[in-house]
C-alpha cells in the first residue's frame, strides 16, 4: 500500500483520489465474491 498522501489537497484532486479508492476497494470487493462463487462451482 502507497503511503496516504499529504492532508493539504485542494478540494478536486481529493475527491478524484476518493473516487478513486472507493473504486479500487469496490473492485476488490467484488473480485473476492466472484472468486468464492468460482470455488463454490468448482467443488
């Protein structure tokens, strides 16, 4: 993990960077379920 950038962001590069994250963690997220449904099938 990137270490947390510095907190004096202006206000449009913060909210890209939120989006951002909340994007990669959906993604993850998501990857597992679809992982634990692939394994489940496979079984």
């Amino acid at each position: 993990m990137a270490p947390p950038p510095p907190v004096e962001m202006d206000a449009a590069t913060k909210a890209m960077f939120d989006i951002l994250t909340q994007n990669m963690t959906q993604m993850r997220l998501a990857n597992i379920a679809q992982a634990e449904r692939m394994e489940k099938i496979n079984r």
